[in-house]
C-alpha cells in the first residue's frame, strides 16, 4: 500500500484508466471503475483531467508510447534489418500478438468506433492511427515502392483487417493453434504498387 500511495495521483488514474481502456474500451469503463483500480479520490481525478474525455485522450497518448512506438515498432525492427522485411514482419508480430492471453484489440480502432463523430477522442484516435499509416509510409519509400502513400493506405487496411480477425480468434480459437501468416497472401490483396514485395518469402 505504501508503494501505491507514493505514486502520484495522476500517475495511478492513468494507469488505471490503461488497463481499464485497454481491455474493455472507454465507453465501457466508469468513472467509479477508474477510481476503485486507481484507489483516487473523485476530486483527484477533476484536480488531474478536465473530464473522462481528457483522461481518454490521455490514454490514447500513453497508448501510442507503450503500444504503437514502444512495442510495435520497436519489435518490428528487432525482427527484420530491411525495410521490406519489416513490412512483412509486422504480420508476425501480430501473429504472436494474437496468440497472447493478454490480447485486447487496437484501441485506436476501439475508440474511433466507439465514438461520436465529432468527439475529441475520436479526432485523437484517427491522428494516432495516422501515425501508424506513417510508419508504414515511411518503410515502404525506404523500400523504393511505386507509391509509398497509395501502397500506406492499402497495408495499413490489411492491418486493421488482421486486427478484426485477431478479435474473432481470442473468441474462438482456444480449440487450436493458429495459423501463420503467409506474407504472400497478403502481398497477393495489394494491387502492383507492392513493387518488390512480392519477390520476398517469409521473413
């Protein structure tokens, strides 16, 4: 208890909120959820966010640290030394992903979905997955593609479909082991702007 009551208050909501959002989505998860997991009082929370809408947006943040910058991208280039290998291996990392107890989906999906059109937590999901079309973007110019932005767009697609079936996978697939996935087959649903990539095997 001691070591919970030295970390500041804000600290504890937001690490609270993480979990909670993470797992459930924003829209499912109270207030007085939040303050029970985080042991805060109420004013703690109005002293450190305006409202849950801001405590939202941080999250969303802290996600793209630890998520998007901290293990995604990080893992990606541990995986692959090119540039058209860690296109590739973004789908392995996703496989091991999925296969993990702890497997919640993007968030960044999660609260683009949930949201209203006109919320603020919507407008900072979609610049967060912007981001992630980013990354992307960026591999495949490093890679010399045909058109790094039209190419971006199509494997970020791929991407958030693998996410979807990553979701009906942790529903059902406690039957038995997954199957990898085949970079050719995704290389196969992108028109001819994969340029080389599709002389690569698995990475």
């Amino acid at each position: 208890m001691a070591a919970k009551d030295s970390v500041k208050p804000r600290e504890r909501l937001l690490g609270a909120a993480y979990d909670l959002f993470a797992r459930n989505g924003i829209s499912k998860v109270g207030i007085d959820t939040i303050l029970a997991k985080s042991g805060c009082a109420k004013a703690s929370l109005y002293d450190n966010f305006d409202s849950k809408v801001d405590l939202a947006i941080a999250f969303l943040d802290r996600r793209e640290a630890l998520w998007t910058r901290g293990w995604l991208e990080a893992e990606v280039k541990r995986r692959a030394s090119t540039p058209d290998g860690r296109l590739l291996a973004i789908f392995d990392v996703f496989h091991c992903w999925f296969r993990t107890k702890t497997f919640e989906g993007c968030s960044f999906i999660n609260a683009l979905l949930e949201s209203d059109i006109e919320s603020p937590v919507r407008r900072a999901a979609a610049i967060h997955l912007g981001k992630i079309r980013a990354f992307i973007h960026g591999l495949a110019k490093e890679a010399h593609l045909r058109d790094p932005e039209k190419f971006a767009q199509a494997w970020h697609m791929l991407m958030k479909d693998r996410f979807s079936w990553g979701r009906q996978q942790e529903c059902c697939a406690r039957r038995q082991a997954r199957r990898p996935i085949d970079p050719r087959r995704l290389v196969a649903k992108v028109p001819a702007i994969a340029g080389p990539l599709v002389c690569l095997g698995p990475t």
